[in-house]
C-alpha cells in the first residue's frame, strides 16, 4: 500500500511495484532534489553523477510530456486500431508517442539505445538503452476509458536509474532515480 494522495489508485500501485521490482534502484548514485547532501562536498565527482543523473530525469520527463500531445489529440478523436502479432491493439497514438519520445531522447542523447515497444530497439550498443511503452493501456485508451500512462526508463548497463510514468488524463506524473526515492507531483512515496 503506497502512503500518497490517491487521485488513481492503480498508477501509483503500479509504478511502485514497478520500482519495488527493481529494488536496486534504492541503492547507489544519490540525485538531488531539493536538498543539499554533506557527503557531496567530500567527493567533486559526485556532482558530476547528480548533474548526470538530473539531466537523465529531466529528459525522460520531457520526453513524457512530449508523448501526451499525440496521446490527448487522439484520445476521443476517430483512428484506426490495428492487432499487433501478439494480438494486442495499437493505435497511431501509440505510434506517434513514441516517435515523439524518441525524439527528445535523440536530440539529447544520440549516442544512446532506445528500445520502444511499438518501434523495436535502435541499432546502437550503448552502456545508456532507453526502455518506452509509450502508451500503456492501449485497449483502455480504445474504450475511452482515461486508465492508461507513458513509461519511459532509462538503463546504464542492464540496471534500471530512471524511471518516469505519466498518466496525462488524470494529470499524474511520477518519477524515480537511481538512490532518489520515487515521487508523484513531488511528493516523495513511501511504502508501508
């Protein structure tokens, strides 16, 4: 059970158990957020890593953001819903979401992998791959139903050290760093 303000219920259970999955993302490189950290000043080359990790963050939140443009335009617009292989739908929101998400990441970080669930993964070898399902909850977005999110994460060598997950229809965005903790609109989660 996540200790927050519930607007949707199922976005922070699922980003929790998300980030609770992946239960390394509580140790390592502390990002700051707001407060200043004494153990900063022993060791110049930590900045480098927060500064490093802020502009991770700050970037998936863009990219977020950038997604539910295409996401709200189609949302009670008329489109065509196709079945994937594995017998889900996909839609040009999807489509579009992720080209918009790709492209902030390529305009920040060329050098980096993407891996998107309707565009596959980039060509590149990278110790930096982005991971996208730019629209979760296709079948609820199909239905009109407001339950669906972006998510976007970001690995450094096979470990997850950023995560975002935007909900533009309830006007939920949540976010999580390596070492940082998880929050929703700035307010820190706990788990009892």
């Amino acid at each position: 059970f996540i200790e927050t303000g519930f607007r949707s219920g199922f976005l922070h259970l699922r980003f929790a158990f998300w980030f609770a999955f992946w239960g390394h993302l509580r140790s390592g490189v502390v990002w700051y957020h707001g407060a200043d950290f004494p153990a900063m000043q022993a060791s110049p080359c930590l900045y480098q890593k927060i500064d490093t990790m802020r502009q991770f963050l700050e970037t998936a939140l863009e990219a977020a953001s950038a997604a539910s443009i295409p996401i709200l335009e189609y949302f009670h617009g008329s489109y065509v819903v196709e079945t994937k292989s594995d017998q889900t739908p996909v839609t040009i929101a999807d489509r579009e979401a992720e080209l918009a998400i790709r492209k902030v990441i390529r305009d920040r970080f060329p050098e980096h992998g993407i891996f998107g669930e309707e565009f596959g993964k980039s060509d590149r070898d990278s110790e930096y791959m982005w991971l996208i399902d730019p629209l979760d909850g296709t079948k609820s977005f199909v239905r009109g139903y407001g339950m669906f999110s972006t998510q976007i994460a970001l690995m450094h060598n096979d470990e997850i050290v950023v995560g975002v997950s935007n909900a533009p229809l309830m006007g939920e965005l949540a976010w999580a760093t390596r070492g940082g903790g998880a929050w929703v609109e700035g307010q820190g989660l706990r788990v009892s």
